[in-house]
C-alpha cells in the first residue's frame, strides 16, 4: 500500500485500559469508564513530544442522568518513541490527573467498558 492509503485509515494505538484512534482530523479515545476526543490531528516535536487539547467524558455503569456526562476539556501530553507512546492525561477546570498510559502502536486495547 501507499503512503497516501495508509493517512486515510485510523491508526489504532491501545495498552491497558485504554485504546486510541488516531486520524487526520484528531483522534477518539475509549477507556474503561470514560471516553475522550482529539480536537487536532496528533503532532510531535523532533524529541517526539507531544500536546494535544481536546475532552474527556465519564461514563458511570447503569442510566444516565439526564443531562448525561458533561464533556470535561483535557489536556492529552507525552511522547511517542519507536511505536511506544506514554500518555498523560488531565482533565476539567481543576486539571485532575486522569492517569498515565503505555500504548502499543498497532494494537487493540485492554479496555473493559462499564456496564
């Protein structure tokens, strides 16, 4: 396949508890009880460093309230060695460290949704 075929499809990052599909437009991001969004395509710097904006959601077990699960706006921040990409997430206005991640390029997540 091409360069140019390989852009189009998601590229599919995952490790414990967490999976990312990264795209041109940003990327989607599931985790065991939440769920987030890229709002940018993913850059990293020469070192492989990278920040990113975007949101994280909370998912809790069982009905939802009705006005759902407010989207909190985060900060997705790391780097990308190899196909080794250590994430660090935080998250809402009081910047609550959600958690840090190791992800696989590559490969599918370990992630157990709420129910």
């Amino acid at each position: 396949s091409t360069i140019q075929e390989v852009d189009n499809d998601a590229i599919v990052w995952g490790g414990e508890h967490i999976q990312l599909h990264l795209t041109k437009a940003g990327g989607a991001l599931e985790f065991d009880c939440a769920s987030g969004t890229l709002a940018k395509p993913l850059t990293v710097d020469s070192q492989g460093k990278f920040r990113a904006s975007g949101t994280y959601t909370r998912e809790t077990p069982g009905p939802t309230m009705r006005d759902g699960n407010p989207a909190a706006s985060a900060t997705y921040s790391g780097s990308i060695v190899g196909g080794t990409m250590r994430l660090h997430i935080v998250a809402g206005t009081n910047k609550e460290v959600v958690g840090d991640f190791v992800l696989i390029r590559g490969e599918s997540g370990h992630v157990m949704k709420c129910k």
